[in-house]
C-alpha cells in the first residue's frame, strides 16, 4: 500500500458506502425484514439464502458460508486484492486516497526501478547477440517468442557488466546490494549473477520483484536467487502467475508445478493457467493469492521423493485456504517440462483428466506405500494414520471416504469412524470455526491495541531468545499486528533453519526501520526464567480473540437470519451456532 493512507480511505468506505448499493449492483436483492436477500453469488441455489444487513454492514450466506464486509465482497465478487478492492470502491464513490509518501515508499519505487532496469538489462544480453544462454535455452525447446514473453535473459561470464551499466543510470552501490544483484568484496563491487539463464520473477502488478538464475552447464548453486527485499518476499508470491492468472479465470483452475522452467514449458505448449512455487513448500499466503484467481488447483510436482512430500504438504495448505486440491504425477518424465516437451499438450491434459487424484486421496496411496498390510501390527498403524487424515477433512467428506476405505481396505464403518474420532478428539464439531486470522475490511487497517503489541513484542523477542517457538507460532498469523512486527517475522521466517536464527545474517538483511524495531524490543522486553509460560500467556490471548471474533460473528449472522424465509432457514445450523456460541462463552469465562 505504497503511498497512499489506506486507512483512512477505509474509513471512509465504512461511513459512506452503502452495502445494500454494491451488492445490489452486481446482483439482485430483495427487501426482507430488517434486510435483504438474494442468491449467493458465491454457489448456485434457488431458493435464495445470501442475506445483507444495511445497519451492520455485513454480509452472510446461510448456504455456502462466505461473509464479510462492503470491502470482502468486492475483493471475492471481483476477484480482487484488498488494496484494488479499496481503490475500486473509491473510486466508484469519489473518495480521495490521501499520499502518504514517506522513506520507505520511495526506497520501494527505487528497487523497483532498479530491478526493471536489470531485467531490461538481462533481456538485452540474451536477445540481442550470441550467447550461451540463448542457445541453452533454445535447446530446451523454448523458442524466441516464449524467451520475449516472460522477460528471460541472460547473465554473462564478465564480473562487472550488470553493475557497470546500472551504476551508470544512477543506481545506488547499497540498492545493488540489498537487492541482491551485486557484492562487495575488498571494496570493489562486482556482478552477483554469472554464468546464467536469468528468470524475472514479477508480481501480478506487473513490478520486477526479484530473478532467478540458472547456471548454464556445471557448477553451485544449480539455482541462484534474489534474497528477501523491501519489495521481494518468497512466501506472497508465484512465479508466472503474472500471466497466467487470467487464464486461471477463465479455466476455473490453476496447475502449480515447482520450476520455472516446468512453468514456462507448458505455457508455450498452451497450457496457460499454470504458476510455479519454485521449489520453495507452498505457503499459505501462496495460496491466498492463487484462490483469487482459481477456486481448484492440480499440484504437478516432481515425481522424486521430494516433490511427492512437496505435494503432501501443499494439500494441506490449499484445502486450509478453501482451494479444491488434486494431485497429478507424471508417469513419464521425472518433470513435467519433460513431459510436455516428449507428449505435447493434448497428452498433458488427458494425463491430467485420468490421472490427477484428490488431494486425500494421493495422501492415502502414498501412505500405503509404507506400511505392509498383510502384517497385522502394520495394518493397524496404516489404518490410525488413515483416521488422523479423514479427521482433517469436513463432515461430509469424512463420511464419504470412511465408507470408500473401510470397503476397499475391509474395516468395518463403525470401527474406523471411532478411530477418526478418537484421533480428532472431538465427535460433535460440525459447525467450522473460521477464525480472524487476517480480518478484512476496517479490522484490517484499523489500530492495533496495546495488548496485541505487547503480543507481538513478546513473542518476536521469545523467537529471538529461543527460535524453534517461530514454528509454534504460525499457526497464528494475526499475532503480528504491525506493519513492522510482520516485515520482521517475514524476515526471521527466511533466516530460520533447522531450529537455528541466523541472526547476524538477519540483521544484515533488515532495513533500517525494521532494526530500530528490533533494537528496542530487545532493549525493552525482559523475558523471566520461565520461556514457555510466557509463550503460552501469549498463546492463551490470541485464543481469547479468537473466541472473542468468532462470537461476534455468530452474533452477526443470529441477528441476519431473522431476515430468512422460512423455507430457507436452516434450525439445525442456528442450533449448531448457538451451541457454539455459548461453548466459547463458557471457555472465556473459565479463563477470567
């Protein structure tokens, strides 16, 4: 949100932006009671259950679940982000987006700047003479068009050339840098990337965040690629999905492969609604951003025991995130740049209608490949991992594959529905809790408290004193409220390996005003003896807000039912509410 004073445009929205107006507009409502009601826009109903509060400004569908503010339905309806669902409902409604230039805005425009110019630079070298990256690249059967189409260039043998060229157009030594396309060594600065086929990596706004690069022949690392920046981070960003996200639209899903050049690969074949993680595993933010633009996604891995892993664990990832998931691999070729490139596109995609299972299902056939069921003691293992898998998944789900696999592994229904619900630990949970994890709308701009930072500051200066608890921590994105607290979790997120901070390394990366930031909650917070009890008061108060959001939802959506019809209204769900409703109150009285 560079530039501009988000916050109060929010603000604004909430005062003047009448819901029951934009909602209207993009689909039809009628008076009912207190409110009004239509058909979901989200899934198909005829008997209508999407409900609109004019005085609360809220939303809710009693079908399907989804529900928010003015702000989250155009974010859904559009298929926006946060920031352009503001800036489209401001301008719909002639609200002023105040600039709020400051150190950090510019910093970020001038990487930016900086990086368009490497990309450019790149490009050049591969396209506009003989090189060893074009010919590397041409004979993996990418052709001049596909190389122009997403910006791919190459990185020569010569130590100073990038460095030389930019420093010439104004660049800063620092900038060359920290982005990650030049050192220093004995004073002298010297080309970061050498030797190298260069991917831009660019976000859907179409900015040059980072590259990628490709060593042409031997040598290490086989991949180079920029560091976390000021405009780069790994975990809110896919490779190509700058250009494939239309497609993605337009298709209904998205294919995730791991490389770049699997990405581009079957992009030139006129496969286009695929992106890349890069190898990195799949984060929840990844998937955030990819549900904007695909409601299903087909994981095509590498078929090596790292990928297959890679894929288990982006199942889980993209089903948290509400994406339908199936997982396709490829039967021949280690990779699907090899596939597409021996079988061309109508074999990828009759491999894909064949062969591309649900996500359960793939994690249940891998599985099955540990253990021997004809020996009892293994069966009965295999059988208490199958259960903690069907306990992940929703009530009808469950039911379903509890009947698939009971048959198909001769277990009777009853024996391996107790064993889901011993391994969930709970036989009533029907009714999903969806927790404010990252809320939307006001709550996602609006102040935070002064316990919330406290939170923050607590638990940023426990993860310096004892790193392994940065593990335990994400589960629970919404404990870093600021702007600042969330630039430095990102950061301690990329310095953190196998239960080891590089702090040095972290604080070489951090900017000036994420330092500060940690400087003085290092100098303030004093941690006692006791680490754990302190994490987990942090922990217990994160939950209370939970508790907390969820109630005032439940209230929210009580209160929107009165508008239902009768045929509409659905008394086991409003049972199902209340129950939990008063659960949660009765948990945050137990902790007073």
């Amino acid at each position: 949100m560079s530039g501009k004073n988000y916050s109060k445009a929010v603000e604004d929205i909430k005062s003047t932006v009448n819901i029951v107006d934009v909602i209207g507009s993009a689909i039809t409502l009628k008076r009912s009671g207190s409110g009004y009601m239509g058909c979901c826009p989200f899934h198909k109903e005829k008997t209508p259950s999407f409900s609109v509060s004019e005085s609360k400004g809220f939303y809710h569908c009693f079908g399907c679940g989804e529900h928010g503010d003015v702000i989250k339905f155009v974010e859904k309806y559009y298929n926006l982000d946060f920031q352009s669902a503001v800036e489209k409902l401001c301008a719909q409604y002639g609200i002023i987006i105040e600039e709020t230039v400051g150190p950090s805005d510019k910093k970020k425009e001038e990487y930016y700047e900086a990086n368009k110019q490497a990309a450019r630079y790149f490009y050049d070298r591969l396209s506009k003479s003989a090189n060893k990256g074009y010919e590397y690249m041409s004979g993996r059967g990418l052709s001049a068009k596909t190389m122009q189409f997403f910006g791919i260039g190459y990185a020569g043998e010569d130590w100073t050339g990038l460095v030389d060229k930019l420093t010439k157009n104004g660049v800063r030594k620092d900038v060359l840098i920290e982005l990650g396309l030049a050192a220093e060594k004995n004073g002298r600065l010297y080309d970061k990337f050498r030797g190298r086929v260069i991917f831009p990596i660019i976000n859907v706004r179409g900015k040059v965040i980072g590259f990628g690069g490709r060593i042409i022949g031997g040598g290490e690392p086989k991949y180079l690629n920029s560091p976390e920046s000021a405009v780069y981070q790994k975990k809110y960003n896919l490779y190509g999905l700058n250009r494939s996200k239309d497609a993605m639209l337009r298709e209904g899903f998205g294919i995730l492969v791991e490389g770049y050049m699997d990405c581009v690969s079957l992009y030139q074949a006129g496969i286009e609604n695929v992106a890349a993680s890069c190898g990195t595993a799949l984060t929840p933010e990844q998937a955030k951003l990819l549900k904007r633009y695909a409601k299903s996604v087909v994981l095509c891995y590498d078929s090596d025991n790292a990928g297959i892993n890679a894929a288990i664990r982006g199942i889980d990832v993209l089903r948290e995130a509400g994406i339908e998931v199936k997982v396709l691999n490829v039967d021949d070729g280690k990779d699907p740049d090899e596939y597409i490139k021996k079988h061309g596109k109508d074999s990828f995609l009759d491999l894909m209608r064949r062969k591309a299972v649900p996500g359960v299902e793939y994690k249940v056939a891998i599985l099955k490949r540990s253990y021997d069921l004809k020996d009892h003691t293994q069966g009965i293992k295999f059988l208490q991992e199958l259960a903690s898998i069907i306990k992940r998944l929703s009530p009808v789900e469950a039911d379903i594959y509890i009947q698939k696999y009971s048959k198909e592994f001769g277990i009777s229904e009853g024996a391996l529905r107790r064993e889901v619900e011993a391994a969930s630990g709970d036989k009533t949970q029907d009714v999903p809790v969806r927790h404010a994890a990252q809320p939307s709308g006001s709550e996602k701009s609006g102040q935070p408290s002064r316990t919330q930072l406290n939170v923050e500051h607590m638990l940023i200066r426990l993860i310096m004193l004892k790193p392994s608890y940065i593990e335990r921590i994400r589960d629970y994105p919404e404990a870093f409220v600021s702007g600042r607290g969330r630039s430095v979790i990102q950061s301690m997120e990329s310095f953190y390996k196998n239960g080891e901070l590089d702090m040095d390394a972290l604080r070489s990366e951090l900017s000036d005003e994420d330092l500060l930031y940690l400087d003085k909650i290092e100098e303030k917070i004093q941690i006692g003896e006791d680490m754990e009890k302190s994490f987990m008061d942090c922990v217990s108060k994160l939950e209370r807000a939970r508790r907390e959001a969820r109630i005032e939802e439940i209230d929210a959506i009580l209160d929107m039912s009165d508008t239902l019809p009768e045929e509409a209204l659905d008394q086991e769900y409003i049972n199902k509410l209340l129950m939990e409703k008063q659960q949660l109150i009765i948990k945050n009285k137990g902790e007073n």
